[in-house]
C-alpha cells in the first residue's frame, strides 16, 4: 500500500473514533443513560466499542498498520510534538493506552474473567486521535489524497454528537 492510500486509510480511522465517540456520548446525561431497554443499550455498547477498537488501531497497537509509528517513523518528533500541543507527557499517554487497551483486550475482543468494565475518560484518546488527525491532514494540504474526507475532526464531533442527540431524544 502506498503511502497515500495509507495516509487516507488513517483519516478514515481517525473518522470512525470520533463519530462513534460522538455517538457513544450522546446516549448520556448528568442523570445516566438516556434510553432503556436492550436495543439501545446494544447500539450505546456498540459505540464504545468500535470507539475502542479505532483508538488502538491508530494509537495503541505497534504492530497496527495505521499505528502513528508506522505513518511517522520519527517517533521522537512525533511524541514531543504530541505531548506539547496536548500538554502532556509520556506518563499520560501510558495511562490511557493501557486503560483502552485494557477494556479492549479484557471486554472487546474477549471476554476475560474481569467482572467489572471499568471504561476510561476518553477525552485525552479524543484529543491524541486529533492531534493525529490534524499531522496527516497537514502532510496531505495542497493534494487530493484526502478528497471527500473530514479535515476538521472537531467540528465533524460536534456534528455527530447533535446528529445523534436527535435519535436518542
């Protein structure tokens, strides 16, 4: 695959988490969750985890084919770059990865005997998937490698989110 088709395939991952996150959002409020019964729950569950799964193919999987390591073999630039538009620093970025992949390899992927899903704030995943986001649409200004596809991935959650905010009412 060349590095184009590789670059449009991040973008699209980068798409998937942030509407499913928008979605998975949605379906909540200060007082829980804003529907009952099975199909919701179902469709709210299945927001997570797609969200889940996205993430660690961008951020959290080395050997992942759209892994930023692969896309951006200087990891140290990538990083400092990374932790300085987030503010945060490699302690930071552990504690999500391992929560994320946590939730995905103990609930997502298999069942393990934890009992108890514990699902991590995904503000700093939404934050790393847009800081990727943004480095891939940058690279690609000026060419039409992204054509069709979502340059602001924030305004896109936002978007989502009020989509979704509709169905849940």
């Amino acid at each position: 695959m060349d590095r184009n088709t590789r670059l449009r395939r991040v973008v699209i991952v980068c798409e998937q988490f942030t509407r499913n996150l928008a979605y998975y959002r949605a379906g909540w409020s200060g007082d829980g969750f804003k529907q009952s019964g099975d199909f919701w729950i179902t469709v709210n569950g299945n927001f997570l985890d797609i969200c889940i799964l996205e993430w660690c193919k961008l951020l959290g999987d080395k050997k992942g084919k759209h892994d930023w390591r692969k896309i951006y073999p200087d990891h140290k630039q990538f990083k400092q770059e990374m932790f300085t538009e987030l503010k945060i620093n490699q302690t930071k970025i552990d504690q999500i990865a391992g929560s994320i992949r946590h939730l995905r390899n103990k609930f997502v992927a298999h069942l393990d005997s934890d009992e108890i899903m514990t699902i991590p704030k995904l503000d700093l995943a939404k934050e790393t998937v847009e800081f990727y986001h943004f480095k891939v649409v940058k690279e690609c200004e000026g060419t039409t490698v992204l054509q069709g596809r979502i340059t602001d991935l924030k305004a896109y959650y936002d978007v989502s989110y009020k989509q979704a905010e509709s169905f849940y009412s």
